[in-house]
C-alpha cells in the first residue's frame, strides 16, 4: 500500500449525522408558523408537497452538478405556494429556510468513535480534509457545529461545494481539496464518504484510495462503483489505511 499523507471526510452521514427530518420538521414549523402570522392558510399536506418539489429540484441540480442553495430552495417553494407574498413577509421566509441548520437549533450528530479517528490520525501525522456537497445548510453553519463539537481545529482545509462550486464526482472539488492539503498525489490521499455516485466515484477517478463508511448509511446503489475499502466504524479506519499512531518514547 502507498503511504497515505491526508485523508478527505464528506461531512452529511460520514463525519456528521442528524435526526431522520429533523431539519426538514424545523423548516416545515417555521413557515408554517410565519405563515399563519401573516395570515395565509395552509395544510400542512399542502406545504410538505411544496418542500418535497424543492428537493427533488435540489436533486435534480446536484445531478446535474448546478449549484442549488437554501436561498434557491426557498425561492422555489414560494413559487409553488399557490399564493403571493408581501417581499417583507417573503423575505423573512427565505432567512428561516436558510436559519434551521444553525448550530444550537438543531443538534447534529458526530459520528460514533470519529472524533477519536480524527486524533488518531492528527497523531500519526496525516492532514486532513472534508469534501462536502452542502444541501439547505450553508457551510458556514456546518463550520460551526463542527466547532461546537471542539473537531473542527483538527482540519487542515475543507472543500464546501457552496463556496467551490462544484459538487462531487467532480473533479473540481476534489483537486480544490487537494491543493489546499498541500497538494500531496491523489495516490496518497483517502478520501472516505458513504455514498457511491459521489465519494467513491469522485475518489477513484481522481486516483484517490476510496474508503466507503457505512455506519450511519450503507448505500447499495447499483451500478455505482465500489470503493478500495468498507468500514462501519471509524476504529477500524486508521489501520485499514496502514496509519498507526507513532510510538510514545519509553
């Protein structure tokens, strides 16, 4: 095995996890709430449908590697509303949409033994990365959960599709993450991510060493590529890619 000198993390169901629709449930409360204030009656049915057409809109971008953002989101619902909005009451929506992820009002999850991952490869001398496709929650709020769990010190870059502009497979996120570990060969770096289409493909076609988590999310998609290696928990990943942590001096 060729020596690994960094290692990349996607962020959603790799390094971070939520609630199954928390945020969507948070998104949903606060419009339908801003909603009712302004005085506009609607079924929650109703307004579910509309958010359901914004993320298949969003999937449909993010196939199509178009950037598709929280504020692009909101938007399109509001056109599918059925009804117009006054612009102070429209823009108050648009902000809510975009505030649901924010560190403190919601809680996402660090992934079991990660943190402890992380610091073990820190040890060992690896830089290390995370290689996002942000949805509705900017980068800037994913940051900062990442700093309220004390992990985000321990990265040496981060490659976010909402200020890269690009998503993965491609290779325009991966080079960006690339040269900001210091530009080490693709050979050399891991990249570790649970979805096929994206991580795994995105890793192998850059020559990356290609690393499918599946402790929170075990993608089956065929016939998406399979990665080098598949691990379900973080303990294992340090020595499946030949990383140990150096000797303490006796």
């Amino acid at each position: 095995m060729t020596a690994i000198e960094a290692v990349t993390f996607d962020f959603w169901n790799t390094l971070v996890y939520e609630l199954r629709g928390e945020l969507r449930g948070r998104r949903l409360e606060a419009w339908s709430g801003l909603l009712e204030e302004a005085g506009y009656a609607l079924e929650r049915v109703q307004l579910e449908a509309v958010f359901d057409g914004a993320w298949k809109a969003y999937l449909a971008s993010w196939h199509a590697n178009e950037q598709f953002q929280a504020a692009q989101a909101a938007e399109h619902i509001l056109e599918n509303l059925g009804f117009t909005v006054p612009d102070d009451v429209r823009a108050t929506l648009v902000q809510a949409f975009g505030d649901a992820g924010a560190a403190g009002g919601v809680e996402l999850h660090l992934a079991d033994g990660v943190e402890e991952c992380l610091r073990s490869l820190k040890d060992a001398g690896i830089k290390l990365g995370i290689i996002c496709d942000v949805g509705f929650t900017p980068s800037s709020m994913l940051r900062d959960h990442l700093i309220r769990h004390g992990v985000l010190p321990l990265f040496d870059h981060w490659s976010f599709s909402d200020e890269v502009g690009a998503y993965k497979p491609s290779p325009v996120i991966f080079e960006h993450a690339i040269e900001g570990l210091g530009g080490p060969v693709p050979e050399r770096v891991a990249h570790v991510g649970d979805i096929r289409r994206t991580d795994v493909a995105g890793a192998l076609a850059m020559g990356m060493v290609s690393v499918r988590y599946t402790g929170i999310e075990d993608d089956d998609s065929q016939p998406e590529p399979e990665a080098h290696h598949v691990v379900d928990h973080f303990d294992r990943l340090p020595a499946v890619l030949g990383i140990t942590r150096p000797s303490s001096p006796q």
